[in-house]
C-alpha cells in the first residue's frame, strides 16, 4: 500500500532515461519518461509528478525554459526539480538554480548520488513521500508498514484517513485549507467538495480515539491543524 512517488525523466537520449528509470524502479519510484519538451507537458498537464528530473538540453524549448514556466504556474510550482546537465560551470548551475530548480547534478553521474538527491529534495518538498516513521506527541504512524499507534496501542484506520494523517503529521502544527488537503492528500485534478474534507477528518478522529483524535484541531475559518499540544476547550464551554 505504500506510495510510490513519481518522478517525469525529461531527457532526450533514450539510454540515460533507461538508466535512471531502471534504477528509479528497483528503488520504490514510479518513473515516466518524456523525450522532449512538448511531450513533458503532455505528461505534466496528465499527472503532477512528485520529483522532475530535467535534463538541460533538450530538442525544442531546453531544460531551463521548462524550468522557469513550470515555476511560474501555479499548479506546478510546487514539484521538485533536479537539473540533469553536462554543463558543470558555475553560471549555468547558478543559472540552473535561479530558474527554479531544486537541485542540480552534473553528467556522468552515479545512480546512487541521483537517488540520493530525488530522496533529498523529496524529504524537503514532500517528507510524507518518503516513508519511515514521523512521531508527533505519543502518535506514530509508519509508512512503511502502514501502521499507526498511540501510546503504542495500534488504531486502524482508512487509507484515505491513513493518507490525511501521514500528510497532517509529516507538516505538523501547520494550519491547512480544505483546498490544500484536497489537493494534497487526494490529488491533483480530482473534483469533490471541500465537505468531503470535514467527513473524512471526523472519521479520522473517530479512528484516533478520544485523546489523540484532540490532535487535530479545527482553526475557525482556516481549516485543520495537527498539533502535539491540542488546546483543550475550558470545560465551561465544553459542558454547553
Ligand atoms: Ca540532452
């Protein structure tokens, strides 16, 4: 049940996409590959991936014209990427970086230095993509097991409660919107109502139990937060 994270290869020499694709698989990744830039916006106007892997030079608009454009979109700005160049100097690595990019790896390249830095700019972007166990207070939910305790008695929960809680945890004590959370947790270009959000966060709670289920905390007007320390209601308005 465990999330694979997708990763677009943007590259334009068939035997480098294999390569990295190839190692992607065999290390838990979902990769796709586009030839060239038209057919990257194809696959990104389809499905938001989770890490793009960029290649500079590219037939038709390069690597760092795709860069900047889909910085500049709303709806794509926020997936990590990693400029894949021959080109080591330093102004185009700057150049590279001003453009956007999250990071940047200079070819030849070994695959585990690659898979190094997509774990990187993952557990930065999106930490809830990469697995393992986040703790907050006395809950623990573990990725790779699909498990989730408090005070180590385990809980059973949905998978869409288990993907709400693994995203509220992994950014905790933030506050999120019900258009975030949609789009986060149940992904992008899918179309329910924000209401659906309420029901499954009141599941959520429920499966969490009395004392946990305080943890997440309605933010008037806001949306949801998850907090280690639920401001409890003073027992006068409780009681009403
Ligand atoms: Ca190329």
């Amino acid at each position: 049940m465990r999330h694979q994270p997708g990763v677009l290869i943007v590259e334009d020499e068939p035997a480098i996409a294999e390569l990295i694709a190839v190692n992607l698989r065999h290390n838990g990744f979902r990769p796709t590959w586009a030839i060239d830039s038209a057919t990257a916006q194809c696959e990104l106007d389809a499905v938001l991936p989770d890490v793009i892997l960029l290649d500079w030079m590219l037939p038709g608009e390069s690597g760092l014209t795709l860069a900047k454009r889909w910085r500049s979109n709303p709806r794509t700005k926020g997936v990590p990427i990693i400029m894949l160049t021959a080109r080591g100097d330093e102004v185009d690595r700057v150049a590279g970086l001003d453009a956007g990019a999250d990071d940047y790896i200079t070819k030849p390249f070994s695959t585990k230095e690659l898979l190094a830095r997509v774990r990187a700019v993952l557990r930065r972007r999106a930490p809830e993509k990469v697995g393992g166990v986040v703790s907050i207070g006395a809950l623990s939910l573990d990725a790779s097991t699909y498990r989730v305790s408090f005070k180590e008695q385990m809980l059973k929960l949905g998978p869409t409660e288990f993907k709400l809680l693994q995203y509220l945890m992994s950014h905790a004590e933030r506050v999120h919107s019900r258009s975030q959370l949609l789009d986060k947790v149940w992904g992008d270009h899918v179309f329910i109502e924000e209401r659906t959000v309420d029901v499954h966060v009141k599941r959520l709670r429920e499966a969490l139990g009395a004392n946990a289920g305080q943890m997440i905390e309605t933010v008037r007007g806001a949306g949801y937060r998850l907090t280690a320390q639920p401001v409890l209601a003073p027992p006068s308005q409780a009681s009403v």
